[in-house]
C-alpha cells in the first residue's frame, strides 16, 4: 500500500512491516503506539526504522495512519504516574 511520511512516498505490505521490526526491541510505549506482532513500539521508532528516516522528519499521526491502513492496531499509552513513598 502506497503511503506518504514526511513528503515521500513508500510502498509497505504488512508483512514487510512485521518483518522489519522482527527483533527490535520496543522503546517504552508512551504515547501514540502500535501493536505490531505481541509488542508494542511507539509510532516514532516504527517509523524510523521502516522508513530509514530520522524521527524528526514526520510526526507521529502521519506514521499512525499508515500503519492504520495497513491494518496494524495503534493506540495512546500514556505514562503510568510514579508514585514515591512518604517518609
């Protein structure tokens, strides 16, 4: 499926995708994620890998609708807030 990140245009399969991210290991999911295989990455280190991009050049939505219409479940993680003891 042809899709655009950051102004250029790329052909992905899902299985391409899986493929790719086969043995990567998943940053903490924070933020807008997909579930690729039985991990969760975040969409900005999906799209770094899959398109050989620096993260900075696209944003997290273009990278979350392509993998949406790839057929990919993403989602919103939010951090889990920490909590300290009192003394």
């Amino acid at each position: 499926m042809r899709c655009v990140i950051a102004r250029f245009p790329f052909d992905f399969v899902m299985s391409e995708v899986e493929g790719l991210m086969s043995g990567v290991r998943p940053e903490p999911a924070v933020g807008p994620c997909a579930v690729i295989g039985r991990r969760t990455y975040p969409v900005k280190q999906v799209g770094e890998i899959i398109t050989k991009q620096d993260r900075r050049d696209f944003t997290a939505l273009e990278v979350t609708r392509a993998l949406r219409r790839l057929g990919f479940t993403c989602v919103t993680n939010v951090a889990e807030p920490t909590t300290e003891p009192h003394a």
